[in-house]
C-alpha cells in the first residue's frame, strides 16, 4: 500500500529451469540481418561482430602487408564449429555475410565534390588488401553453408563474393593473392549442383575465367589446367539455358599456345567438331591455330568452312581475333584483302533480297458476280419488270375519262412506286459489277504482292540476330583496319611527304585587269579540265574509324565504340 510490501515479501518459489536455453547466436544473427535490412549499419556492425569474435580466430595484422597473406589472419574455430548445429552454423554464416557488407559500406565514402568522376584504373595496395578480408569472411560464411550443404545460400554468397572482389577484377593490373580467393570459390562451388539461376552460371565462368588469366601470369600451371577441365557444374543452368560466358572460357582457352598440353576432353571435342566436315563452330575452328600455325593458317581456316559459316553469330568475332594477330605479327599488309572477302561474305550472307513482284498475267479470266449479289440484282430486275406492268396499268388509268379522284389518286402513287424501283434496278447491274471489279482486282493485287513483301519480312528478321550478334566483332575489325591505314598513311607521308593541293584563286580585283593583259589569250576549248585534288592520305583511316563508332553505337557495345572514337580522335590531331 502505498509503495509499501504488506505484511513482508513471501516464500521464494522453486528455481525454473529452461528445458532449450536461448539460442544467443541465432538470436544475434537475426538481428544483425535484419537491422541490415532496415539500413540501422551500427545496429548489424556490433551484432554481427559479436558472433563473429565468437566463431572466427583473428590474428594480429602485421606490421607490414608484405609479412603475410591478408586472407590468412581469419580462420573459423573449428572446436566451435565441431559442436554447433545446422541452423547455427547458418546463422553464423548469415552473421559472416552481414559483417563483409557492413565494412564494405563503411569502407566507401561519398565522393567529395573535387575528385574525378572516373576511379583509378588500379586499386591502392590498401583498398585491395581490405577487399581480400572481406572476401575472406564471405568465404567462411560460404564454408559454413557448404558444411549444412545448403545449396541456394552456397550460390548467393558467391554472388556476394563476386561483388565483393569485382573492383580488383576489373583491374588493369591484377593481383596475385586474388589466386587464393579465387580458387576457394571455384573449389566450394564444385559440388553445388547446377546453377539455381544464370547469373550464378555466369559468374562461374567468369571467376574461372579470372582465375586461369591470373594463374598463367604467376606461372600456376595446376591451376590452369583445373580450370580448363571444365568440370564446374555450376556452369550450366538448371534450365538449360545457353552460358555465354562459358563459351567465351572455352575461347580463351583454346587462344593459348598450351591449350593441348592442358589436356581438357571439353576443348578436344570442341576442336575436333570444329573440324569435322559439319563444322559450325568458327572460332573453334580458327584460335587454336593463331597461336600455333599465325594468322596467315588460321584465316586459310576460316575461308575453307563452308559458305554455311558466313552467317554464324559468330563469324566475325573469329576474323575478329585473325586481324588483331595479323597486326602482331607483322601481316598488316593483307589485312585490307582479308578483310573485304570476309565482310562481302557476311554481307552476302545476310543480305535480303530486294522486292520482285510476279508480272500480273496477259489474260485474267471473267469477272463474275458473287451468288449473293446476282440474286439481289435479280430481286431488283424482277421488281423492275412488275414495276413496268404497275406503270402501265396507272396510265391507262389516268388516261380513261370517267376516271375518279380518288382513284386517279392512287394510281399516281402506283406510278411514282413504278418509277422508284426501275430507277433502282437500272443501275443496279452496273454499280454491282463496278464494285465486284474492285474487289477482284483488290484481291489479284493482294495475292500477287503480298507473299513476296511477307518473305522479305521474314528475312530480314531472321537476318537480325546474325547482324546484332557480329556488329561488335565488325567494328572491331573497322577499328583495327583503321589503325593499320592510319600507320600506312604515316608511313606514306614520311616517304613522300603530303601532297600538293591546288591553292584557291585569289579575290584581288585589282590584280585580276594585270594578270589577264599578261597572259595569252588562249582558246577557251584548247584549255585541259583541272584534275581534282588527291585525297587526304589517312581518309581511309578516318571511314574505317567513323563505321567503326556507328555498327558499335548501334548495338550498345560501348567498349568498342570509346576505342574506335579514341582512335578517331588521335587521328584528327595527327599532323
């Protein structure tokens, strides 16, 4: 009463033992994602840190980057882990992926108002070796998903892996440790099963793709040749849809000189389809044998397929690779002749033909009228003849003497009724056969021209994707023809120097009255047309440049239309 205990506090009751403790972890992690989820970074930091420093071993960093791997300050507590169970190894592993991404948006400050729009094309040592830890605990998290063998969060924190590590990817100048991260990837992703979407099948390819440019640059033949086994399944998707980036793997691939001593059966079967007498594969055809036999062999290649591979999506692309080698290897020279067969051929194999309607014949048969319209013309003849008979009759009627009024009446109505319906079946033939003319004539028309312009139709969509497809690889070829005219111009110019161009005449209206009294006077037809002015030496360099940014704006392929306008820009400042 009052604020105060009556009568005194009472007995204590028995102690309440839980039959399940609260799961802390779990609790911890579902906190730390949620809170991610509503944007609260301070919130998720410290809950996912907290179970972090609980299941993860952290090493001192060294003094200096050069001491030790970045990757290797963190390790899971494997007595820990030893003894958890399934939902909280996942929850663990959840807790890993909210940590990364909280000090990845803790890492990435606004950019101030001064800086570049445009980062630098190399990371600094910092930011990479940070990158590296992060990556390391996505790929604990990843551990721990494979541990519970759950497959879609294995394939989600790839993803998040690949997020992570794409800056350092996308670099000018990779770096070695990105082999170990790599390689932990693609080694907890082989047994996933396929991908449960495309986006998972392309970043397979791509992390392998990264990992063999990577590992041939550091001299890690293993690697290389793991990697060319192709025995990822996570490179197919569930629905079987077609992996893009695995081709392109395959390609590059089998553009390495060692691609055989790789000893992949993908890249043999590959080939040896290629090869065959039902070949359809061009590029499998053409990069083995750049790096082996040049340029020269594999273009040989390439023009001894078949007339079928002039219209293969990937035609060009191939050619494409042929003139970059071609440049290399000092057959500059044949690159133009090359490279007008190629395009005649592709564009004689996407070509559409033109319209050519059939001549109409020299004699159509009869125009008739339809059934319908014969019977109601009929109807209206027939009224007409009872028409005639009804007129008659009236006038007689009209014309007798002891005629009445009211019968004089209603034969002028009978009269009028006559007269109404033969005006309307005088002309009813006439006007029914015009219009059956029309239409006949409509209909021959139609039946004439129509299936050409539907053929032409379905050419030219089917056309599309073949022309799509190559437009990248075609002004890539513009591109490095350009810059093998732009280089042959030079030359030409340093031999013989620019030519002479005509000066204009002057406007000095004084010294026109003294420049025709000295000279002759001439006969106006004895005088020679002037000749007209030589061409600018690098007009060709600048044609192939300027196609090169239109095939490439047309398709959006961005890369190629910023390297055939640089290109063009450094042609335009060349004196």
């Amino acid at each position: 009463e009052k604020g105060d205990v009556i009568g005194g506090p009472g007995l204590a009751t028995d102690g309440i033992v839980c039959m399940h403790p609260l799961p802390s972890t779990t609790l911890w992690s579902n906190l730390a994602v949620a809170a991610s989820r509503l944007g609260c970074l301070g919130v998720a930091k410290r809950a996912a840190g907290t179970v972090s420093r609980r299941f993860v071993n952290t090493r001192r960093p060294p003094r200096f980057y050069y001491e030790s791997h970045p990757m290797s300050l963190q390790r899971l507590r494997g007595d820990l882990v030893a003894g958890s169970t399934f939902p909280t190894m996942r929850a663990v592993a959840r807790s890993l992926l909210v940590a990364a991404e909280c000090a990845l948006a803790s890492r990435m400050p606004e950019r101030p108002a001064g800086d570049p729009p445009i980062p630098k094309s190399v990371p600094e040592v910092q930011d990479q070796v940070f990158r590296l830890r992060c990556a390391k605990k996505i790929l604990m998290a990843m551990e721990l998903a494979r541990y519970v063998d759950d497959v879609p969060l294995t394939q989600e924190i790839a993803l998040r892996l690949g997020n992570c590590l794409a800056p350092l990817l996308t670099s000018s100048r990779k770096s070695r440790l990105l082999v170990t991260a790599l390689a932990q990837c693609v080694s907890q992703l082989r047994d996933t099963g396929a991908a449960r979407h495309g986006a998972v099948a392309r970043l397979s390819a791509s992390l392998l793709f990264e990992l063999a440019s990577v590992a041939r640059d550091d001299g890690e033949g293993g690697v290389l040749s793991d990697v060319a086994t192709l025995a990822l399944e996570s490179l197919e998707d569930v629905h079987l849809a077609p992996n893009p980036e695995k081709r392109s793997l395959e390609q590059f691939l089998l553009s390495l000189p060692e691609w055989k001593d790789l000893a992949s059966d993908a890249l043999a079967e590959r080939v040896a389809a290629a090869e065959s007498e039902a070949a359809s594969d061009p590029c499998a055809a053409v990069l083995p044998k750049i790096s082996v036999d040049g340029a020269r062999a594999a273009f040989e290649s390439l023009e001894g397929i078949g007339e079928e591979i002039h219209a293969h999506e990937e035609y060009l692309r191939a050619f494409a690779r042929i003139a970059r080698a071609a440049v290399v290897q000092g057959l500059g020279g044949d690159l133009p002749a090359w490279t007008d067969s190629v395009l005649a051929k592709f564009k004689t194999a996407t070509a559409v033909a033109p319209l050519e309607f059939p001549a109409p014949p020299d004699e159509e048969p009869e125009i008739a009228l339809p059934e319908e319209e014969e019977t109601r013309v009929a109807a209206l003849e027939s009224a007409a003849e009872a028409a005639a008979e009804t007129l008659a009759a009236a006038e007689e009627t009209l014309a007798a003497g002891d005629t009445t009024d009211e019968d004089k009446a209603a034969a002028e109505e009978r009269k009028a009724a006559a007269e109404a319906a033969k005006a309307v079946a005088a002309g009813a033939r006439g006007a029914a056969m015009a219009e059956a003319v029309r239409r006949e004539k409509a209909a021959r028309t139609l039946t004439r021209k129509l299936p050409p312009m539907f053929a032409r139709r379905n050419a030219r969509l089917a056309a599309r994707p073949a022309i799509a497809s190559n437009s990248p690889w075609h002004a890539e070829v513009r591109t490095t023809l350009g810059l093998v005219e732009h280089e042959r111009a030079e030359d030409t110019v340093r031999a013989e120097g620019l030519p002479d161009v005509p000066e204009e005449a002057g406007t000095d209206e004084a010294a026109e009255p003294a420049a025709a009294a000295a000279e002759p006077e001439a006969d106006a037809d004895a005088e020679a047309p002037q000749s007209p002015p030589p061409p600018p030496p690098a007009l060709d360099a600048m044609r192939s440049f300027a196609r090169g940014v239109e095939l490439a704006s047309r398709v959006g392929a961005h890369g190629r239309l910023m390297n055939a306008a640089r290109a063009m820009h450094t042609l335009a400042r060349s004196p």
